[in-house]
C-alpha cells in the first residue's frame, strides 16, 4: 500500500480505465493540462489528445457531446469543473443523459460520468461552493455518488465507469490534497455504504468532506457514536443504514449541502417510516455562501457543530 | 426564398425516390393528425378518444428537407432530429409501422410507449433521436460525430433543427465545436419561419442562421427548401465536402410550416395570405411535376396503402405492459422509491 493523494488517487483509476477498455474517453476543459486539480495528470501525455480532449467553455456541448459519444458506443468521462458550472448544463443531464435510455425504449444507454467537484471551497464565494447532490439524486435514471477518501476515489471512480449508467461523481473541491492509504486492489461497489466508526449510541450518516468533521466529533462524543459513510447517494444503502440504526435507536443524518430539502431529509424520512426510531438531520443553513471568513463559516457543518447535535441528540429519550 | 427553379439533373429513378419519401411523409402525418384528434388536454379534449396523445409537431410542407438530404445519407450515417421528427426518421429508413405503434403509444413501437411522438429513434438505421428540447440535438449530433472520429468509422453524422435553435447556446456552443475539431457533420437548419407560435423572423437578430454559421467558421448555402432537388442537390455536395475531410457544413433550407405548431393548434396568429401562398407552393406538388401525374400517383396510392397497414397494425398492437415503467432507466439503483 501506498500513500496517495485523492487527487491522485482519482487519477489512477482512470488511467486503469482507460487501459482496460479504449472505449473510456476524457473530456473537459483544461483536461490536457492535467485539469484545475490535476486529477487528470499526465493522462494526454499517456493516451493522446483524442482520448483526453480539451474542449470549450461549453457546459452544455460538453455534457451533451458526451451522451452523443455514449449513444455511439462510447463510454466518456466528462469534466464539470465545478457542479456549480454543470448547472449550465442542466438540460444536457437532466433531459438527456438521465431519460435517454429510457425515452429511446432501451434502444441505447448512456455510460457516462459526469465528474462535478462539489462542496464549499474556501474563499471562493457562494458560486464555487454549492453541495447540489440532492437536486442529483431527485432525477430517476442518475447514479449519484461522493466519495470521501483517497481509497474511494479511487475504487468508486473506477466502479462508475464499469457501472453502465450515467453517474454524477460529486468529488469534494476541499479534499484534493487529502492523503490516504490506497490499495489498488479494494473494489467499492457502486451503492455500498461503509462503517467507518463503530458504536451502539447513535447511528450518523454522512458522506463526502463531512466525513471527517463527523469522525473528529464522535471522537469527542459521550455517547458511542456508529458513523457511516454513505459514498453512494443514489441507490443509498439502506440495509447499512437500517440495520446499524435499529440497533442504535437514534439516526443522524450530517451533510455540507443546505438542510432543507437536502438529502438527509430523504434519508431521516426513510429511517423513520421503516423503523419509527428518532431521527435528526444537521445541515448548512439556507443561506448562500458568503466570501468574507465569518460569513463562510456560518455555512460550515464543523466538528463542533456536529458535536453539539450528538450531544443534544444523546440527551434526549428515544 | 421561391426563386428561379433549375428541375432535376438526375434520373427518373431518383426523382420517383425523393417524392417517395416525401410522400410517405406526407401520408404518416396525415393519418397521425387525424388521429391524434381530441388528444391534447390543454384545449378540452377526453384523452380517452384520440390515439396518438399529447403534442404531435408536424413537418406537413417541409417534406423536401428531409427527403432532399437524407437521399445521401447511407445507413451507417447517424442523424439527430427535432421534436418535429417524423419526417427525418421516415426518410432514414425507419418503419412507418413502427413509428406508427409508437406514436399509438403500444409495445411495438419503437420505444415500447416509453417515447411517442417526440422521443422517436430507430438505432437500427442510425436514427439516435428526435427530442422535445429545442436545440438539444445539436450538442448530441457533436458528440456523435466526435465519436466517429475516436472511432475511425468513415460515417458523418446529419444533424436537423429548426429556425428557433439558432436562438438558442447550444447552436454557438456545437458549432464552434465542430468547427474547432472539423468533424464530420452537416448542420441543417430546417427554416420553418415559425418558433412555436412566434414568427422567428421577429425574434432573431443579423442575417439569421447561415451568416451566424460562417461567422462561427462552418460554411454552407442557402437552399429552396421546397425544392426537394435543390435540396438534394446541395446536400450532396455539402456531403461530399464532409466526407473529403473538409470538416462540418451547414445547410439553410428555407420552407414552410403548413399546421401549427402541435396539430391541434390552428395557427389562427397568421397571416392567410402569407399562409395561402405557402400552401400553393406545396414541395410534393412541385415533385410531382417533374415525375409525371400517373407515376406520382401510383406513388401516392402506395405511400395511402402503407399508412393504412401502419394504422391497423398499430391499433391492433399491444399495450406496454405496466411493469415495463420499471425497465431501462438504470441498472446500478434499481429501486423506485
């Protein structure tokens, strides 16, 4: 095993892609020079300018060009950027991507994955620093996933390229130099959540960046906390989920994205409905994010803030 | 744009062919109006009554484009369409029948009932698709031409809009794509004069689609696009061009938009005499006066016949049974709620 970065690690798994099947193309804005986060590095050295295509500042022909590819019997992995600029192609992933096998009666799939670094980004303003994955996961016909580690992206990047379906890939904006172990070996299957923490008290469901803010608070939690990180959005492991809250009796649901109609509502509901347990979600407030330090930290789900909600959530009677 | 009329260099064999086309055209979207009677719950109708439900966009008066340039497409071609598709996928060689169960929303049409009118695509004959987005083909036919290339197939790929695209990103966006990688495609701009409901003229800015073409570096030409041979004849040197490696080309046909924009809209926001005298200048009627009356209505008469199997097959055939809802949308996250 090796120390890796999740910049890098993403990077990997393409490559490995892309020697495993010439189907699997590149494209994107600056891709050619490694991509803003160099998690495309060094690949159009390695597979030319025609697998790894650097196109225009054109949201909606990069999305759509990529179900066109798909529809001709490639498998195109496409750069976003930011999810906040892939809302310039919203009709591309929405109306095309996501229905076009269906529309089509079966006739042809989308293989794609759309790669969107999503989440708050320091000092970059409300523009650059959205969580969108509810708006995702909302579209029948989408796999929407968001891994956490250097190990996921890796072996996530590389399960939503083989999964066939288009996939919006939400890497997190703050956690590029992120360094982990990796082992090229570990498969994550697509919608298999994983127990990074165990514990008896309260089951917290998170994924992406808030991973670590939730292990650091349940580190300094009273009670036993269990964490989860979901990793795929949609489909969402819900034995996992079920299974670990039923045995705790308390699910916490913590994400970056706004609380109101976030996902964990979707989540909290669902727990609810199945086991009549307590449930709570914690998520940013319903503002857009500021620029100055303390108007972005007001839309920061931080350790503390998640420690609060343990804590007022372990205090209270099942 | 009726000017000056050159007839037809070509063979009788061609001729017949084109008006063919045209004519099949002609008569799949006369049975399908007629069909589609009561099916629009907007204006007041029980849905129950009509066999084709929802919008039905017809290309009634703009058989020529389709026609014209799809006589020199191959089969390994690929083609986008529009939301006003039926044309373009008839003249590419799908089944009249099959589009015909589709559009009766049975599970033998094209796409199982899962598409209707506007979501029509034959892969079997390169048809990837009309779409209910204006526009939205554009950025799709790039892509496939795009792939083409990776591929090294030999193919190009058709791409049809209407006049309102030119309005809208993704015309800039795909054209200066295409033009940057010079891929194999050719843009036509099927020149209805009506976005919707409102006269594109009035909406549109500059010398209108094929200057913004040139400006964006695709060249191209303006076509009669009532006059299926001109339109016949310029694409097949525009095809010729792409398929030399001169990267894509753009065709402006100018035509006309005989019904309104769905069939149950009567298009009253129109000028008659505009109307009247684009009805006078109707494409079939000009073809078939190069292929002679008796051979034109032999045409005619099988084009009626087809339409009347296509009618009674796709009233006869099955409905999508209601489990099939659940099928093709994804395979990882196959859960509904």
């Amino acid at each position: 095993m090796a120390l890796t970065t999740y910049a890098a690690a993403a990077c990997e798994a393409l490559r490995a892609a892309m020697h495993a099947d010439t189907r699997v193309v590149v494209l994107g804005e600056d891709v050619g020079r490694g991509g803003i986060f160099q998690q495309y590095k060094g690949l159009q050295q390695e597979f030319g300018a025609v697998r790894v295509l650097d196109t225009p500042i054109s949201e909606s022909t990069i999305m759509g060009a990529a179900v066109g590819m798909a529809l001709a019997g490639l498998k195109p992995v496409v750069e976003m950027r930011v999810v906040d600029f892939a809302l310039c192609a919203m009709d591309e992933v929405v109306n095309q991507a996501a229905k076009a096998r269906y529309m089509l009666g079966g006739q042809a799939r989308v293989p794609l994955v759309a790669r969107m670094p999503g989440g708050l980004w320091s000092g970059s303003a409300a523009q650059h620093s959205q969580s969108l994955e509810a708006w995702f996961a909302h579209v029948p016909g989408l796999v929407v996933m968001a891994p956490a580690t250097p190990q996921d992206n890796y072996s996530l990047l590389g399960a939503a390229i083989a999964c066939g379906d288009p996939v919006i890939y939400l890497e997190h904006k703050e956690l590029w130099g992120l360094q982990g172990e990796l082992d090229q070996g570990v498969k994550a299957p697509v919608g298999k959540a994983r127990t990074a923490r165990n514990g008896s008290d309260i089951t917290l469901v998170t994924w992406s960046r808030t991973l670590h803010e939730a292990l650091k608070a349940a580190d300094e939690a009273g009670a036993s906390v269990e964490v989860i990180d979901l990793r795929t959005l949609w489909p969402w492991d819900r034995d996992t989920v079920l299974a670990s809250a039923a045995r705790t009796g308390r699910l916490l649901v913590v994400h970056e994205a706004v609380q109101a109609a976030g996902f964990g509502a979707e989540i909290a509901a669902a727990v609810a409905e199945e086991l009549g347990i307590r449930v709570k979600r914690l998520g940013a407030p319903r503002i857009p994010v500021g620029y100055a330090k303390p108007l972005e930290d007001e839309a920061r789900v931080t350790a503390d803030r998640i420690l609060s909600a343990i804590n007022e959530f372990a205090g209270r009677a099942k | 744009m009726k000017g000056e009329r050159q007839g037809f260099p070509g063979s009788l064999e061609r001729v017949a062919a084109l008006y063919r086309t045209m004519a099949r055209i002609r008569a799949f979207e006369n049975a399908a109006e007629e069909a589609s009677k009561g099916g629009v719950a907007a204006f007041g109708a029980s849905l129950a009554q009509a066999m084709v439900r929802g919008p039905l966009h017809l290309s009634t008066g703009q058989e020529a484009v389709a026609a014209g340039v799809c006589i020199n497409l191959s089969k390994d071609d690929l083609l986008t369409s529009t939301h006003r598709g039926h044309g373009h996928t008839l003249a590419k060689g799908a089944s009249m029948e099959r589009m015909m169960c589709e559009l009766f929303g049975r599970a033998t049409g094209f796409n199982g009932g899962k598409g209707g009118s506007m979501h029509i695509a034959d892969f079997s004959v390169g048809m990837l698709g009309a779409n209910g987005v204006v526009a939205a083909g554009i950025p799709i036919a790039v892509g496939a031409a795009h792939a083409l290339r990776i591929q090294g197939r030999e193919s190009i790929v058709a791409c049809f809009f209407g006049d309102g695209a030119v309005n809208r990103g993704p015309f800039l966006e795909g054209l200066n794509w295409a033009a940057v990688h010079a891929l194999p495609l050719l843009f036509v701009c099927e020149d209805n004069r009506w976005s919707a409901t409102t006269a594109t003229g009035s909406m549109t800015a500059g010398a209108g689609a094929l200057a913004r073409a040139r400006a964006i570096g695709v060249p191209g030409v303006e076509v009669d696009g009532n006059d299926v041979f001109a339109v016949d004849s310029h694409s097949s040197s525009l095809i010729r061009k792409i398929r030399a490696g001169e990267g894509p080309q753009f065709l402006h046909a100018i035509t006309y938009r005989f019904k309104g924009h769905v069939s149950v809209d009567p298009a009253t926001y129109r000028d008659g005499e505009e109307v009247a005298r684009a009805l006078e200048d109707d494409p079939l009627l000009y073809a078939r006066e190069k292929l002679g009356q008796s051979d034109a209505e032999a045409i005619r008469e099988a084009a009626e016949e087809e339409v009347r199997k296509a009618l009674a097959a796709a009233a006869a055939a099955p409905w999508p049974e209601p489990a099939s809802a659940y099928t093709d949308i994804q395979d990882t996250g196959s859960r509904w709620r």
